[in-house]
C-alpha cells in the first residue's frame, strides 16, 4: 500500500515534469550542449531514474513497517 501510493504520486510528478520540460523547451534548449531539447532518450532515462528512487525509498520503509 505504501509502495503504491509513493509510486502514484511519483507517475504523477513524472508525467507533469515531462509536460512540462516539452513546453518549455525553448526556454531550455539555450541551456543544453550536445543533445536536442526534446530528447526521448534523456526523457526516458531520468523518468526511469527517479521512478527507481521513488521505489527505493517507498520499499524500504514499507518493508521494514511490515
């Protein structure tokens, strides 16, 4: 139940970022060197990053409550 309800809120932090960095992408790809501001691959990777944190630091705690 932890494990899920982190995970949700997480899904929902990481769909409003992503909306949000590809609206502003303008504004952001005056600040990048080397790759486009609309990216996937980049995307991807630091979506999948933080959804990994999030899993790590919901688990944990659930697991030892548990």
């Amino acid at each position: 139940m932890v494990v899920r309800q982190g995970m949700v809120v997480s899904a929902g932090g990481v769909i409003l970022g992503v909306l949000g960095a590809v609206a502003a992408t303008r504004l952001i790809s005056s600040w990048l060197y080397g790759i486009e501001a609309t990216d996937p691959v980049t995307f991807a990777g630091v979506s999948l990053v933080l959804v990994g944190i999030t899993l790590l630091a919901t688990y944990v705690p659930a697991r030892r409550a548990a």
